[in-house]
C-alpha cells in the first residue's frame, strides 16, 4: 500500500475511502518495476534492483544493484520463472525470495525463500502474502495500486520494534508507525513493525524511510516487504510478523539477496 508522510493514502475502489495516515516522514508502500539493482520494467532487463513498498515518503535517491545474470544452470531451477526473468537475475544472488502472484489483477500471492548451493536453488520457507489490491504491473505509477514486476535487490531494512538481529542494515525509527484503516477495514497499526526496502526507485544503503527517487516521483517508490495487515497494499508485499522476522533474520548481504516478484504468467516469460 502507498503511504505517505503526514499524508492520506489511497482511497479504497468504491464508495469507501480509505485513510491511510503516517506519523512520520516513511516513503512507503508506492509502486514501480525494475531488476535488481537497475530501475527498468519486470524482468526484461537484466541490470540491478530498485525500491519501493507499503508507500511511505523517501528521504534520499536509491539505486539498486546487480548484473544481470545470465540463466545458469542453478538459476534454471528456480520454478515457475521463464528465460527473460531468470536473465535478471544476478549471479552474485545466492538468497531470492520468490513471490509469485495468484494473478495479474489478484492481491494475494505466495513467498518462497531460496538459497543457492553448489547443486542449485533449493527451497525454503514458504509464506502466504498480499501484494498491491489491483495486482501487478510492468509500469509501475505512483497511485496506480499494482505492485512492480521485476527482480530487485534487498539492501536495507528497518522498523517501529527494536532489531530483531537483523544482517541487513537496519534503522528502527517511530518514523515507522501508521494508523487507519486498508482497504477491507483491517486496522494498518503495527504494518511497520519490520520493513525490508525493495530497491525501485530508491537508494540503495540508506534508510527505508529515505525519500530519494532516482526515476523520480511520478514513478513511485517506497516499495517494501512489511508486516501483513490483512489486506491488500498500495504497491508493496506483505508478510506475517513472525515470517517478517524470520527473513529478517535469514537476509545476507553477503549472499546479495534479491526479491523476483510478479504474478507467475508475468515471471514464466
């Protein structure tokens, strides 16, 4: 979802608004696409990530990381992803967190964690999630409430709670909290408990609250894994608290992590 600070976020498809309200300067759940580390639509490139999720405001640019790789034996065996996304994704990555939309036009999807060995991807984790209410788009606006498709890198993390132990760089700040209601009703309290910033649109090695937008406003940004409230985001994907700590605690910058997203027609091509 796209929050903005001190701002109102979204109003819900229908007769019902919903009011989303930060207290502090996020740069949150917007929306955008991308491959890890560049800032370019789905997984048709093959340059670095970028950032952007529950929209909140950035505070300074961001630009993601990550040649392109090429489709590797062990890449092959990540399921469901076609040449043109396994292209994106980088050979540095050894941790991919593999969300994979119900549809183009669906808010709920499923995370899988992967980690490469020296035999290829094996699976790990697998969480239920939520992604933007209208669903994906190669194209990411700002306020279009579709998620970006793409593979984009995972650099920085942060959050309302303390540091669970996280390796990623992690800023807890009150900048994080929210108030209102999503689009189903659902209180969005505690939705930025744990944050971890998906580099579109943004900078990569600072802060997920940092307001920087490379590609610039229009395209959207603050595109983030956070805490799942129970309904469909602005833009960003949305995990259970205790599964946001579970990766919290699993994402390796030394492992160049990266999330591949998109509703899975759009990440077999």
């Amino acid at each position: 979802m796209s929050f903005s600070i001190n701002r109102r976020g979204g109003l819900r498809p229908g007769p019902a608004a919903v009011v989303l309200v930060l207290s502090v300067a996020l740069t949150g759940c917007g929306s955008g696409t991308g491959s890890a580390g560049s800032t370019r639509t789905a997984a048709a490139d093959a340059p670095a990530a970028t950032s952007g999720t529950t929209q909140a405001r950035p505070s300074r640019p961001s630009a993601g990381s990550g040649a392109p790789g090429s489709a590797a034996a062990a890449a092959a065996r990540l399921p469901g992803l076609g040449p043109r996304t396994l292209a994106a994704v980088p050979r540095t990555a050894r941790q991919v967190v593999l969300v994979t939309g119900r549809g183009r036009n669906s808010p709920v999807s499923e995370a899988t964690l992967y980690r490469r060995t020296d035999t290829g991807w094996e699976a790990g984790a697998r969480w239920p999630a939520h992604n933007a209410l209208r669903g994906w788009t190669d194209d990411h606006h700002a306020g279009d409430l579709r998620s970006p498709i793409g593979v984009f890198a995972l650099t920085d993390a942060g959050g309302r709670l303390s540091d669970p132990g996280s390796r990623l760089p992690y800023d807890r700040s009150g900048g994080f909290t929210v108030g209102g209601t999503g689009f189903e009703g659902e209180p969005l309290a505690g939705s930025f408990d744990y944050v971890v910033a998906i580099n579109y649109n943004r900078e990569p090695g600072t802060s997920p609250l940092d307001w920087t937008r490379p590609l610039g406003a229009g395209r959207g940004g603050g595109i983030w894994l956070h805490v799942d409230h129970g309904g469909p985001t602005h833009g960003c994907v949305s995990l259970a608290q205790r599964h946001m700590r579970e990766l919290l605690l699993t994402l390796d910058p030394a492992q160049h992590p990266v999330v591949v997203m998109g509703d899975a027609a759009s990440l077999a091509r």
